[in-house]
C-alpha cells in the first residue's frame, strides 16, 4: 500500500483533483488518449491505471469501467498517431517537436515490424517501455485501419488489465 500511495503522491495536484472529482470517467479518457498518443511527459503512464483504481475504484464494476476508459482513449490515441505516421510519414514526425522519439530508436523499432509483423502491436502495447511504440512503424507500413485498431486494443487491455490486478492486489494485502 505504501508503494500505490507513493504513485498517488507523484500525481500532479491537477490530475489527482480531476480523478477525484465528478468529471474522474472523462479525465482519465482524455489522460488516456494524450497517453495513447505518446504525449503523456508528465508522469509515467504505468501509475495511470492504478492510481485510478485507488483512487475511484472499489468495486469490480468501478475498476472495469477504469479499464475500458483506459483501452478506449489509449486505443483513440494511438490510432491518432498511426494515422499521422501513415499519412505523413517517417520525415514528417521526425520533424515534429512533440514527437520524443530519436531517430535511432525508431529505427530499431521499425525493425521489430519488419522482423515480426503486425503480432508485435499487442505485445508491445502490454510490455513495459515498449508500449505504444509500434504505432509508429504500424504508420508507416501503412496497415490497415481496423487489423491496428484490433491489435492495439488487444494489447492496450492485456496492459491494463494486469496494472489494475496488481493494484486491487496491493490493495488487498493492506
């Protein structure tokens, strides 16, 4: 319990203020969507679920209502950031400033896809450090709109699903 109250101590003010509030469902969707769209910098996105089954959670219902929110705006953010990466391309987000991502990096997560294929987007939605990162390459291989929607919310609910156990489990061992 000491480790779950530390994460909600490393929330902003704000974020902890709106999931506490009657607005809580609609924060965390958009928290999510801005995670999902790798533009999250302001604490890591592996504390999101779990400070919100803290915080608002209880019930089974409450932290499935959590999860879905989760998979849902993650889902709407990635797919964001595919469809820029299809349409605008490798030289277009290198470009951009809001995209944190070297160009080294990229590369060898465009070698993953290459390696492995579509698979690799619900694998690397439900690991850590690795989440999210195959969107991009998904882009530029220019996949198909509904196979990425389907395999990135696979992953995104294999994610969120193990991070709210783990918090309902700290949870009960205090």
């Amino acid at each position: 319990m000491a480790t779950a109250v530390a994460q909600i101590s490393q929330m902003p003010s704000l974020l902890r203020d709106l999931l506490t509030s009657e607005l809580a469902y609609v924060a965390l969707l958009g928290i999510f969507v801005l995670e999902g769209a790798m533009l999250m910098y302001f604490m890591p996105s592996e504390a999101i679920v779990p400070g919100a089954v803290l915080l608002i959670g209880g019930t089974l219902a409450e932290n499935a209502i959590i999860i879905g929110i989760a998979v849902l705006g993650a889902t709407i953010g990635q797919f964001a950031l595919f469809y820029l990466a299809k349409r605008g391309g490798r030289e277009y987000l290198l470009g951009k400033r809001w995209f944190r991502v070297s160009e080294g990096r990229l590369d060898r997560f465009d070698g993953w896809f290459d390696r492995w294929g579509p698979v690799v987007i619900p694998v690397s939605n439900s690991l850590l450090f690795t989440r999210g990162m195959l969107t991009v390459p998904a882009g530029f291989a220019k996949m198909s709109n509904r196979q990425f929607l389907a395999l990135s919310a696979l992953g995104t609910l294999a994610f969120e699903t193990i991070l709210a156990a783990l918090a309902v489990g700290l949870i009960e061992l205090f």
